[in-house]
C-alpha cells in the first residue's frame, strides 16, 4: 500500500512545530477531495463530479499563496491503522485538526464507526488534536432532515466515545456542502481555532467597529475567502456569502482592469479598496490589510457618511494588526530555531539514521 511509507525528514518535522496540519480523512468518496479543490483551488463544485479517488496521501502547503499557513493532508478513504507502512503515529504527533468527513447522502453507521476508530486513534497519540466532524453534502437534504442527520451522528458517535471512556473528547459538527459557502465557513472556524493570536485579532475588530459605528466587520484570507477572524456579533450566513461574493467581485474587476502583469499573483495591493452600496440602505466597505488579507464591513448607509473617521480607525487597526503579525512572526523564528536544535539533537542520538532533507 503507497500509505506514507517514506520516513519523514527535516522539513516535515519543522513543518509540523511551525505550520499546523490540518488532516482530511473518511470514508471513499465521502467528498475529502473536492473539499480541497473547492476552497484552496477555486475549483467549480460541478467540476469535482470528474475527480479520481485519491490513492495516497497527497499533502499541500497553503502557506504558499496565503497568509493563513497550514499544511493539509488529503487522505485515500479507508485507511488501514493497523497497515505497517502507514505511520499514523508520526503523522498525528504533528497534527493540530483532524476533519472527518462523512456522506449525509450515504448510509453512515460504517462512517460512524470510522470516526471512532480514528479518534480514538488520534487522541492516544495527540490530545492537542481539534477533532472537526464535516456532515458534508447536505445540499440534497431539506433543513428538517439536516437535522435529523446531525443529531444522529452526534449521539451515536458521543455515545461510543463515553463507552469507550472517552468522553473528554470534544467533537465539533458542521453541516457542510461544496454548492454553497456552507465549506467555506467550516473550514474558516477549523483555521480559527489554529491561530493562537485569535483573542487578540477578534478583540481589535471589537474596538474597531464599535468606535466606527460599524455593524459587523470580518477579516478574510482573500485567497480562500476563509475569515480568520470576526468581531464578537453572532455571523449570520447571508452576510458571510455577501462579503464572499464581494470579494470575487473586485478580484474579478481588477484582474480586467489591472495594468500591469501580475502572473500568477493576484491584482490585489495596498491601493485594493471597494465600495457597495446595497439597494436596503446597507454599505460593503472593503479595505486591504496585508498582502494576502482584508477587512470587509457592514455598516449602514447614515454611519458612512463620517467615512473619515471610519479610514482613520481603520488606519489605527491596520497598524495594531501588522504589530501583532510582527510578533507571530518573531514567535515562529524562534520556533524554527529551536526545533533545527531539537532535531539535530534527535539525529545525533538515534545515530544520523534520518537523514535531514
Ligand atoms: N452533492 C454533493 N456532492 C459532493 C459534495 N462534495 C463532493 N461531492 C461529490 O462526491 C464525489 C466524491 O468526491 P471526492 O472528493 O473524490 O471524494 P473523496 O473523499 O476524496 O474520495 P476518495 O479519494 O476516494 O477517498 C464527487 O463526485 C463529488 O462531486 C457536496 O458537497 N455535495
Ligand atoms: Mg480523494
């Protein structure tokens, strides 16, 4: 079986302390696959129908082309713990989510049980990990029966942890669907959690929207449209798909119009800003915040009218941001340095059998 059977060098150990993993695993054609491509690749839902089952682990940096930086591992479905070659301890050490998808559309006991097997599995060997449970293509379900499905689930994979003794594990379920931004969503409250600067980013919206009459203010990775962060008023999904929609507006703009050759990068710079009025007397204000984010806010159409002191808040919290990035970034050097200690400690003691990359 092709199951990761290489050893794993220098780089993913360093990977692993400095960018958290995210792990897809399910059952075949649970949608593992079209998840990645859907959020990180721009890939349209229908085209997903075309991908081939996934035969081994594919790993992808999404550090690369964003600010959010985490690794994410795409699993074959049905992986077998219990195969040699598969390292799973290794691979749970280092990981910080586990996103178990399951097949709403499908019978799911088999998934259930899965679940459970993997879990239990994971916690053993890594209690840090965040377990995120995906109910995914929940598109062809009606609101009652999306229900249904989630509290079933729930029930019967909480029952088998607290026999298994197990309760402290903390399950999350998301109701999940590539057709709508329901993934995007998700998959933004998964990054969330991994970002330890997390309190301190939703603190400054808080202060930044509430001295800017602002109603409801996000901070989106603009490449995935993932929010890594929001204000502390409770998000509501047609909000969320505006400002979505907003930003594939201006992309979409700017790489018509943009003058220059930006390649493979994107159109967006320091100049990026934009301005929707909505016909229900609601404004979208969109400002750059670094290379790879942006503030996107809701306000009404009176509270813009002092759009000055809105710029001059915003230009404060700009500031206050890049200070906190500054620190992360202080934080993750430091890190590297230490695990670059930790790891030729690691080599010179099991005899240089690993060899770094
Ligand atoms: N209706 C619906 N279909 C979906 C959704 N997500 C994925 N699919 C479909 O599910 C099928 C399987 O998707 P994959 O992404 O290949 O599944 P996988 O989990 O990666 O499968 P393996 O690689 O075999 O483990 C494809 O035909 C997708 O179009 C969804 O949200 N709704
Ligand atoms: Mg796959």
């Amino acid at each position: 079986m092709p199951f990761l059977s290489c050893g794993l060098g220098f780089s993913d150990f360093l990977n692993a302390e400095i960018k958290p993993r995210i792990l897809l695993m399910g059952l075949r054609r649970s949608g593992k696959s079209s998840i990645q491509k859907v959020v990180f690749h721009k890939m349209s839902p229908s085209e997903t129908l075309f991908l081939e089952s996934t035969n081994k682990i594919c790993r992808e940096d999404v550090s690369s082309s964003s600010f959010v930086s985490f690794q994410i591992w795409d699993f074959p479905g049905q992986i077998d713990f219990f195969e040699p070659t598969f390292d799973y301890e290794m691979i749970f050490r280092g990981t910080g989510a586990l996103i178990f998808v399951i097949d709403s559309q499908d019978d799911y006991m088999e998934a259930v049980s899965r679940l459970h097997l993997t879990v239990t599995r994971a916690y053993k060997v890594n209690t840090n990990i965040n377990f995120e449970v995906f109910i995914h293509k929940v598109d062809g379900l009606s609101d009652d029966h999306k229900i249904q499905k989630q509290r079933d689930i729930h029930k019967r994979a909480n029952d088998d942890l607290t026999d298994a003794g197990l309760q402290s594990i903390n399950l999350s379920f998301y109701l999940t669907s590539i057709y709508d931004h329901s993934i995007f969503e998700a998959f933004s409250k998964v990054v969330q959690k991994l970002i330890p600067q997390l309190p301190t980013l939703e603190n400054l919206l808080n202060i930044f929207i509430s001295n800017s009459c602002i109603e409801k203010a996000f901070l989106f990775d603009v490449v995935s449209k993932i929010y890594i962060a929001t204000d502390s008023s409770p998000v509501d999904m047609p909000t969320y798909e505006l400002c979505c929609d907003m930003i594939d507006a201006i992309i979409d703009i700017s790489c018509i119009y943009s003058l220059a050759d930006t390649g493979s990068s994107l159109p967006y710079d320091k100049e990026s800003t934009a301005i929707i009025r909505l016909n229900n007397t609601t404004v979208i204000y969109l400002k750059e915040v670094t290379k790879f984010l942006a503030v996107v806010c809701f306000l009404r159409t009176e509270s813009f009218e002092r759009k000055g002191l809105i710029d001059y808040n915003f230009h404060c919290f700009k500031s206050a941001i890049q200070e906190v990035f500054d620190v992360r970034l202080r934080i993750q050097k430091h890190r590297k340095l230490l695990s670059q200690r930790r790891w030729s400690k690691l080599t010179t003691s099991s005899g240089g059998l690993t060899s770094p990359h």
